[in-house]
C-alpha cells in the first residue's frame, strides 16, 4: 500500500492534459526549400561555391549539390534523410 499516493500507478491520466513536446528537434522550424535558400548563411554559402546550386531554365527545377542538400537536411533535423541521401551519393553512411 506504499504507492498509493501516485496519481498515475494505474495509468489514470486527466482528460485536460496537454502533451509536451520531449525533444527539441520535433519544435524546430522546417524550412521550405525557398526559405532555406533564401537564408544569409546559405546565400554566402552559393556566392563561394557557384558549382552548388542550379536552376534549369526551361523547366524551373531547382537542384542542390551533395553538400548543400546535407546543409538542407541539417538545418531541418533530418538525420535519417541526410543518412539516406549520404547512401545514395555513395559515401559513408
């Protein structure tokens, strides 16, 4: 009888209470591919290395090199897209 003072031994929970975010990746912006490209950090980043980023003309389609898409996923907390993309470039994973 010596837990019979915890609210919750049987799994009781009251019907007002509000879920907490645990972890701070899950309350981090995500940020649209236009918003990541429009960050300061990332424009630098372009302006010294032209070869990262391009943009075809006819159709529109915007491309990101290897390193710039894992800067992508960094800022948005991807680590299993980063891993994945990181497999499917051929590197280590």
């Amino acid at each position: 009888m010596a837990s019979q003072d915890n609210a919750n031994i049987f799994s009781v929970e009251s019907t007002h209470k509000i879920p907490n975010v645990k972890h701070l990746r899950r309350q981090s912006k995500i940020y649209s591919p236009e918003e990541f490209l429009a960050l300061p950090m990332v424009q630098e980043y372009i302006k010294n290395n032209p070869n990262q980023y391009f943009v075809n003309e006819e159709t529109g389609e915007q491309m990101m090199a290897q390193e710039l898409a894992e800067l992508y996923c960094s800022v948005n907390n991807g680590k299993k897209m980063k891993k994945a993309l990181r497999r499917a470039f051929g590197g280590k994973s």
